[in-house]
C-alpha cells in the first residue's frame, strides 16, 4: 500500500450509526442511504434489516464515504466513481482503504506505485506516471560522470567534426 505511514490497528467491531458517519464524512444522511442502498458504499459492521435496524459503518467505510465524497468535490461524476469502485471489486479490491487514488476531476486513477496509474473509469487502461525526482537523480548520476564546460571558459578544442567540415569549406 502506498502512504501510509503506519496507520493505526483498528477495532473491528466499533461501529458508527448514519448521523455520525455522515458528519465524519461531510455528506447528507439522503447520500448515505442512497449509497448504502444501490450498493456504493454499505455498512461492515452491520447493514439495516428492516425497518427500525441502525446500520453500523466502520471506520473503513466512513473513511471510503470521505474519499467519495472528496471526488464528487472535484468533480467527478457520481456514476464516473461507481464504474472506478466497480471496476476495483471486480479486480479483487474489497478493501478500499487499502489504495491510493487520484482525481484530475474527469477520471478516478489508482495509483499502484510510483511509476504506475491506472484509469479505472476508462476499463483499467494504463496510463504511467512520471516521477521527475527520480528522472532528477538519474540525470545527475549520469552528468556526474561526463564533462561539462562553463559558460566563461574556452572551448578546450575545435576539433569536433562539424568545426572541422566549417573549416574545410571555409578554405575551400
């Protein structure tokens, strides 16, 4: 899993009812029954049963009702985030806290490492990512090795093949 940085151990029976996991997420109580009822995002710890029954949401899924919630917010469309959580469950991905996802705001990405992004919303295509603080640190390593010159010096020699053809025409 990428930045993580020790996350701590969860209780796995601690369960929090609608209202609490809809202030924690930042979403209305109609978004939570909406999501828990077409399937986007249901309760773990425990789904309603009937009438009278209080889901319980983990700490899991009101941190998965935040993410969703943070890419509504820019802007990514509601069916846009269904297709990306569909298309993450269909892979093997039940755990949803467990990866790193990414917006440009018309397309959801999961992030499966550094140099690796996948578009979940266009079928998993690959797109790839730049990490240009590794480009950065190959390019030095290599320039390390090679000569370079300043600005305010002398050429050390003429003697490179296009000085050597100018010459030769110029003589003519």
């Amino acid at each position: 899993m990428l930045f993580t940085d020790d996350l701590p151990e969860l209780d796995e029976e601690a369960g929090y009812r609608g209202p609490i996991a809809c202030r924690a997420a930042g979403i209305t109580y109609r978004q939570l029954d909406y999501w828990a009822r077409t399937g986007l995002v249901q309760p773990t710890v425990r789904n309603a049963t009937g009438s009278g029954t209080q889901r319980l949401y983990s700490f899991r899924d009101v941190l998965v009702l935040k993410v969703v919630k943070r890419l509504l917010d820019t802007g990514v469309s509601l069916q846009q985030i269904r297709i990306a959580v569909t298309h993450l469950r269909d892979r093997g991905v039940e755990d949803l806290a467990q990866i790193t996802l990414m917006s440009d705001g018309a397309s959801v990405y999961e992030c499966t490492s550094a140099d690796e992004v996948i578009d979940l919303v266009q079928g998993g295509q690959g797109v790839f990512g730049i990490a240009v603080g590794r480009v950065w640190r190959e390019v030095e390593g290599t320039l390390a090795e090679l000569p370079a010159e300043r600005v305010d010096e002398e050429p050390l020699s003429d003697d490179d093949e296009l000085s050597a053809r100018r010459r030769a025409r110029a003589i003519g």
